[in-house]
C-alpha cells in the first residue's frame, strides 16, 4: 500500500474517525480491521510527541501501544484478536472524549458570543459595511506536502498581513478594511487544514465584494507559494440563491437595513458554530491560536474617543 498521500493531519484525522465510529457503533468489525491495517503505519510514522492531539487520537495511540508493545510498526499486522483487544480498549477513554467535546462546544459558545457583541459594534459604527466571505484553504493534489506546522505558518503570516490594514499601500486587497474575523478548522472525512474568514471593508470606499474576494484568495495563493486554493462565497449565481430565500449576509450591508444586518450576523458567525465538533482540530502546536478577530476600540477607528 502506497502512503504517500497520507500527510500528517490527514493520517490524524483517519484514526480520530475511526475511534469515533467504533465509539458510536457505526462501523463493523471487518472495517475496523481493515483500516487498522490501513491507519496504524502511516499515523506512527507522522507521529510527534511535541504536537497536541484530539482525545480520539491519543486514545488510539494508547490503546494500540499497549496492544503491540514495542514491535516496529512497519511490522504489525492488526488480526482478529488484536482488533477486538483494540476495540475492547477504546471504552475507557469515553469520557475523556466527551469532556473535550463538551469543552469544545463550550468554547465555541464563547467565541460566538464575543464575535456577535464585536461585529455588532462595526454594524451600529458604519452606515454601510462590505462584508466578505471566503474559505482558504489547499489544492487536493498538493495536500499531502503541508504539516500542521506549515498551515500555522501560513496563517500567522495571512493575518500579519491583515493587521497591518491600516498601513498597507493603496489598491491593497486589504485597504479600507475595518474588520475581521477567522476560524480554523480540519475537515472530518479529508482531514483538510482550512480558515473561514470574514473581512469587513467600509461600505463608502469598497464596493465590488466578488473582485475584493478574488484578491484576497491570490493573496492567499501567494503566501502559500501556490499550494493554497480558495472558496468564494462571492459568485453572483451563489448570491442569487441566497438572496431569493432572504439569506444573503455578504456583500453590501447597510446599518438601516434589519434583515440585511441579520443576515450579516448568521453568515458570520458560521465561523463559530458550537455544532461543527467534526470540524475541530485533530492535532495542533503548542499556543496554536484556532480563532480570532480584530480590535473594535482602536485609536484609528474614526468617531471613537482617543
């Protein structure tokens, strides 16, 4: 078997299903076996005990060590009595995996409640905001050459980038910008490294929300060395569909306008959605930031006290 597609996020994201999915009896024993033998190889070989992992992952680290012991892992193969010994394990770990969830979804709680408290300032600030949204993330058949470390770096280096807003050069993908906001994310089935972002621009010197979108995605590309790729939300077909169900929260939202503002709110705080635990992490650095947003209250912020 080739793994030379399977990357180090991809190969945690793997067993962290697969735990899961033996914990919530959706998978039969033979599948089980099989990604065993699929899963154990490449997940030992990426793995670094100075990376943080998910509850699912170390409960999948521990229990097979404590099944195979010592034996390189190139030599293990997961048989009948080993996958039930496996299975058998993963129970004890239950509530620990619980707690992280619950924690989880505590957070996001929060998170929720400081992004719609800050966004809710810009919207009562501006008369009109662009709001822009898109997904930045990495080509599939590029994926496999990015670690966690890699991705962290990216995005450390995207949000320099976008702090330094008030200052960047006129035709700036980021001039005009008043805020932002971003969470990231590692997909359940794919293992894919993403952010969801959200930029707000001053309605009265930004307008053209698809091509501010298009720029700010080939940034994206750009810091990636050409490894990322993006999703706009920003497509006028995309909109159209938005807009004939009275959803549409992106492009030009007007402070006077309730159901424009109401929208804006649950488009954006997508970003925190307590119910995407799927969506979370299965490895991360050590003070790996995981969301964020600006600073209302800034000297610079015309109409605020200095």
């Amino acid at each position: 078997m080739s793994y030379s597609h399977l990357n180090q996020p991809l190969a945690a994201a793997n067993v962290h299903s697969l735990v899961t999915d033996i914990l919530a009896n959706t998978i039969c024993f033979n599948e089980v076996l099989n990604k065993l033998n699929g899963f154990y190889y490449p997940f030992m070989t990426h793995f670094d005990s100075e990376l943080f992992y998910s509850r699912p992952v170390l409960s999948f680290f521990s229990s097979t060590q404590a099944i195979v012991g010592d034996t390189y892992p190139e030599n293990v193969i997961w048989d009948h009595d080993k996958t039930q010994r496996f299975i058998d394990m993963l129970p004890c770990y239950k509530n620990d995996i619980e707690n992280e969830r619950n924690a989880f979804i505590y957070q996001e709680s929060q998170n929720k409640n400081k992004l719609g408290c800050y966004i809710n300032n810009l919207i009562r600030h501006y008369s009109r905001l662009l709001f822009i949204r898109i997904d930045l993330k990495y080509a599939k058949e590029t994926s496999h050459h990015v670690t966690i470390e890699d991705f962290n770096y990216h995005m450390s280096k995207f949000r320099e980038l976008i702090g330094k807003a008030k200052n960047c050069k006129p035709k700036s993908c980021f001039e005009h910008l008043q805020g932002n906001a971003w969470a990231i994310e590692q997909g359940g089935e794919e293992g894919g490294l993403h952010c969801h972002l959200l930029l707000m621009y001053d309605g009265s010197e930004r307008q053209n929300d698809w091509y501010i979108a298009k720029e700010v995605g080939e940034k994206w590309k750009e810091v990636t060395a050409g490894l990322g790729e993006y999703y706009s939300y920003h497509d006028k077909e995309r909109k159209q569909q938005y807009k004939q169900h009275d959803k549409l929260g992106i492009g030009m939202i007007h402070q006077n306008n309730p159901i424009e503002v109401e929208n804006a709110l649950a488009s954006a705080l997508y970003l925190t959605k307590p119910s995407k635990n799927e969506q979370q992490l299965k490895l991360w650095l050590p003070n790996m930031r995981t969301f964020g947003h600006g600073i209302y209250r800034t000297k610079k912020r015309r109409g605020l006290p200095e």
